[in-house]
C-alpha cells in the first residue's frame, strides 16, 4: 500500500531583482517530481548538497507549498497553502528529525516539555498524567532515562541531544517518521547507535521511514529503496542493493565512486 504519492511536484523560487525594470526570473529547487511512499517501508534519499532532497521532504510533510504537482498522505490530499489547525491530521501522522541537535531543542526548555510538545500541540491523550506517563516511556525507548525529563538541552551531549529529538519526533506515534541528515552532525559511534535506535523503533512500531542522507552507508544499512536526485530531478531509482551495487545512472556511479575508500594491502 502506498502512504504517500507526490506527482509532478515543483518548487519555484522567485529571484530578488537587482533593478525595478529587471524581469522577473525563478530558480528551480525541485523539477516535477514523482515519488511514492510504501507504508512500512524506509526510502533513502541521496545527492549532493543543492540536490533538492531537502526540499522535497518539507513539501512531502506539508512544510512548504509546491509551486505545481500534487501530493496525497494515504490517499488524501495534502493542501500546505492550508491553515494550521486543518492541518493537524497531518501533523498527527508524521514526525521529523532535523539535522543539528543542538539547534532544533529550544534551550528555554526543559526535556519533558520539548518532547511532550506535540502531545499538547496536536491534542494527543487526554490530562497531563497521561502525558507525562507517554513521555517517560518515550525517552526509555530512545535508551535515555526518565528522570532526565527535568533537564535541560545544554546539560545533553550531542548524541543524547539527538535522541531527545527523536523521542519528540515519535512521541505522538506517527506512521511516517522523516530525518532530513539526522546523523550528519554526530561522530561515528554515536551514528551508529542511532542508526540501530532507528531500525529497531521501524520494526517494533511498523514505522515508515524517509531518510535523507549524504552518508551512503546509512542508506544502504537502513533504506529498503533509494532516490538519486541532482538539480532537483530524480535521476535514479529503486531497490537500494540494486541501486547501490548496480547504478545504471552516470550521476550514481560517480556519486557511488566519490566514497573515500582504504586501499588494499
């Protein structure tokens, strides 16, 4: 079954004149677009930076309005241009985990209040005990404990600080979660634990998955299907072994051969 499917999606963006007479010109940061999303499955989407992957998820979540195309969320249609509160189906359905951990907490906050936000938010569960109740569980499922709900962002590390955006990410047990480089910023241990966190929270809660990555090995350890873009056009795409280890596409192999390899001995 598909959960999401965008068609011809585009996204414009208008370019500040230098003069009042000058014409009026676009840049293009997506270029019709086509995409589908298996419930249960988790789609990697690779390219270089200024590839359109990024754009192509905020569209996808309803973050941002496509300038043509269409997209439908488990067969309803996704109206961005729509108020917030019309909206809110949407934003019950589906989480996202931005990049830098230490960016995305508001440091005003304390852990409990940050992760249990979209429960207030999006009107999920019914008192504050219960809340509270699905936020300790939350924060154990991510492997940090519960009394840290008290703290502070700047008190976390960035991996733990990681974690805390993925508990808030799912604390309201969306089905479509999305991490646009969520692992970019960490070092490698660190990328690894939550690469494991990811796949074993997909399993148990039969999560979807979009992942944007520039990390080839995250996407070929975690993706069951890839999406190659470049200039904000899919090049490329399909099973991830088969994309990987067989790229039809020139973009993909030279993408595949820029991977910084040990020579053999």
């Amino acid at each position: 079954m598909t959960l999401v499917r965008a068609r011809g999606l585009t996204r414009r963006h208008p370019v500040p004149k230098k003069t009042l007479f000058e014409k009026k010109t676009f840049t293009t940061a997506l270029d019709d677009v086509d995409v589908d999303v298996r419930e249960g499955s988790a789609l990697g989407v690779i390219g270089e930076s200024g590839s359109g992957k990024s754009t192509l998820v905020r569209l996808l979540l309803g973050l941002d309005t496509p300038t043509e195309g269409s997209i439908e969320f488990d067969g309803r249609d996704v109206d961005a241009g729509a108020s917030a509160r019309d909206l809110h189906w949407l934003r019950r359905e589906t989480g996202i985990v931005f990049q830098d951990p230490y960016a995305s907490l508001d440091p005003r906050m304390n852990v409990g209040r940050i992760v249990g936000e979209p429960l207030w938010a999006l009107d999920v569960l019914e008192g504050s005990a219960a809340r509270r109740e699905r936020v300790a569980e939350v924060l154990a499922d991510v492997g940090l404990e519960p009394d840290m709900a008290t703290r502070y962002p700047h008190e976390f590390s960035g991996g733990q600080r990681q974690r805390i955006a993925l508990a808030r990410a799912i604390v309201h047990r969306p089905r479509l979660l999305v991490g646009d480089e969520p692992m970019s910023a960490l070092d490698v241990t660190v990328r690894a634990q939550i690469l494991a966190l990811l796949a074993k929270l997909r399993e148990r809660d039969k999560l979807t998955l979009v992942m944007v990555s520039h990390d080839i090995g995250v996407v070929q350890n975690l993706c069951d299907e890839v999406l190659v873009m470049k200039d904000g056009r899919v090049v490329e795409e399909g099973p991830t072994e088969k994309v990987l280890l067989h790229p039809q596409a020139a973009y993909t192999r030279h993408l595949l051969s820029s991977i910084p390899t040990l020579p053999a001995r």
